[in-house]
C-alpha cells in the first residue's frame, strides 16, 4: 500500500462540480492499493498515519500526530501512486490492485483510520474527482508498506 500524505488547512473532493468531501486542518491522504495488500496491511497502514508526528507543538517542533491535533483526514483513492514509467513514455499501473480488492482495502483502511478516533471524509472511489487543497507547510510525507516493513500475512 502506498500513501502520500498532505498536511492540509484544508481540502475538498468534487464530482461533477459538486463538493462530495472536504476538511478543514488535517490531512489529505491520496492511497494506493497493490496487489498484495491485505486488510492487515490497511489497518497496519492506517495506524501509522494516525500516529505519525507531522503537526507542530507549541514550539513549533514537529511533535504531535493528527489525533493529537484533532485533525481530520481526506482519504482519495489513488491507483496512479503504483505508476511504473520504467519503460517507455506510457506508465504501466500493473502493481495497482483491480477494483474490488482496491475498493475493499480503501474502505478497510479508511474504517481502521476512524477507528482510531480520526474523523475520516472520503472521495468516491473510481470517481472522476477534481482534489483541491490549501498544503500547510508545505508538508508532504511518502509512505510505503514495502518500505515500512508492513507486509500482507504469509500464506500457509
């Protein structure tokens, strides 16, 4: 699973003109599904997003999470993030996981990132979403489950 992760003032999903989703301070998480992701990898993945420390104290130091900031989370999904332009000038989405098991696995970790206490607004999955936000920072984090050492569970 891959996420790239936008501290946001705020952001908002629209389909056909119409705002479907938005937020205010928070993040807005563009996720990707690949093929052999698993609910463990989504929830795995959720609870990382939750916890991890990209919010600024008083300070002014990256120190607190989006639960500990009250933030809410834009959840888009995002097959594109499995692009492998390798080869060639047309990239190949071969990685992305098909549409049932990426739906499904969007809809596990956007149910995980709620259940730890994170109000949750989502796109449409499949949708033809225009995604507009107000980056703060700018802060963009990339996480990889590969790279994070999430790994679906072995096959017995």
């Amino acid at each position: 699973m891959r996420a790239l992760l936008q501290r946001v003032s705020r952001a908002e999903v629209r389909i056909d003109d119409r705002v479907v989703a938005s937020i205010g301070p928070g993040l807005l998480v563009l996720i990707g599904v690949g093929t052999a992701d698993d609910e463990r990898v989504a929830s795995r993945m959720a609870a990382r997003v939750a916890g991890l420390r990209i919010f600024a104290d008083a300070a002014g130091l990256t120190n607190l999470s989006l639960a500990d900031v009250g933030g809410a989370a834009l959840i888009v999904s995002q097959f594109t993030l499995y692009a492998d332009s390798r080869r060639g000038r047309r990239p190949s989405f071969i990685g992305a996981a098909g549409p049932a098991i990426g739906e499904r696995l969007y809809e596990d970790f956007c149910e995980s990132l709620a259940t730890a206490g994170i109000p949750v607004a989502r796109g449409r999955f499949g949708a033809d979403m225009a995604v507009e936000l107000v980056n703060d920072g700018p802060f963009t984090i990339w996480l990889d489950s590969d790279e994070l050492g999430i790994a679906p569970k072995p096959v017995s």
